[in-house]
C-alpha cells in the first residue's frame, strides 16, 4: 500500500508556513521549517521558492489577496459615488479588523512582514488607490463630488483614514472610541468633497 504525499505546491508550502507562523511565531518561517512541517528536503521547498524573502512576500501576498474579492465587490457596486466610497472603506476596515480578530497570529506575522515586502505591499496600495480614484473620478462626473483629481484625492482619502485600516494601528482598533473618531473624519472628507452650490 503506498503512503505518497501529494505532489508539492506553493499552495501546500504557503498552508504550511502559516501552521509554522501560528505555532512560532514569524521568526520561524523559514524554508527550512516549513519543509519540516511538510515532511520533505528544504531542497524540495526550493524548487517552488527561491529563498526565505519569497516566501514572506508569497504570505504577504496570499494574505492580502484574500481580502480583494470583498473590497473589489464593494467597488463595483452601482449607486451615488459617496456611498459607494463609503461601503469600499467600510470593507476595508472591516476586512483588516476580521482578520487580525479571526487569526491573530498571522495577523501579527502579516505586519511583521509586510515592513520587508516593500513590493507586495506598493501593489496593493496601489491597487486601493486606484479603486479609491475609481470611485472618486466617478462622483465627479455625476456631480455628487466637486471637480478634483482622483488619484491624488484617494491618495488623500486612504491617508487620512489610515488609523482606521492600516495594520500598523491594529492596537488602536480596540479603543471604545475609534469609531466615532471614523465618523469625525468621514464627514471632513465628505464636506471637503461635496460641490460648491
């Protein structure tokens, strides 16, 4: 009777270095140890990562990946371009609060490594930017936001609510009072881009 493992992919290595993560943290998920959790030779692990680098930016990227299905829905939904702009960062703030509450160890590993995928992370936010200037550039045109230029008011707008969603600031997501200031900050920004009548 044969005992063969399935064949080897980034997907298995990927599920086995977030085992690796959760049980030590992320200063253990080299490729050495997730070979181990994999049972096979780190050469092996090597033939789909070229190195302990490529590994975290392939969690960074699976991690965040995970998230854009939402964020991309809540983009594309029909109605006035403000409440679409508010349902996007709504689930944006959402899916990063989920994550670091559902998994708080890959969340913590999350944030450690996305300070070395510095490109991992340029295209993501590059990515909210862009579906932000969407949004924007959308309002403009229907008159529910003055004439501005899109990307740099969605860079703007992700600046400003950065407290809210950036997971540098997950400590912050705790206090009783973070919600409120939200709403302070949302409606500046509204009133900032409401038309002149």
């Amino acid at each position: 009777m044969s005992t063969s493992q399935p064949p080897l992919t980034r997907e298995r290595i990927l599920a086995a270095a977030a085992k690796v993560i959760r049980r030590f943290g992320p200063a253990k998920a080299t490729v050495v140890d997730v070979a181990q959790v994999l049972g096979v030779s780190h050469a092996a692990v090597y033939r789909h990562v070229a190195s302990k680098a490529q590994l975290r930016d392939l969690v960074v990227g699976q991690w965040i990946a995970q998230g854009m299905p939402t964020l991309l829905k809540a983009a594309k939904r029909s109605g006035p371009a403000p409440q679409r702009l508010r349902r996007f960062i709504d689930a944006l703030i959402a899916s990063k609060r989920t994550k670091a509450a559902a998994d708080p160890e890959l969340f913590t590993a999350y944030r450690t490594f996305a300070a070395d995928a510095k490109s991992v992370v340029a295209a993501h936010v590059d990515q909210l930017i862009q579906l932000t200037a969407g949004i924007v550039s959308d309002g403009v045109k229907e008159g529910t936001f003055r004439p501005v230029e899109p990307i740099s008011t969605a860079k703007a707008i992700l600046s400003a609510t950065t407290r809210f969603h950036h997971p540098a600031h997950a400590v912050e997501w705790k206090d009783p009072g973070i919600d409120d200031a939200f709403e302070a900050i949302w409606d500046l920004l509204m009133k900032g881009l409401r038309p002149v009548r």
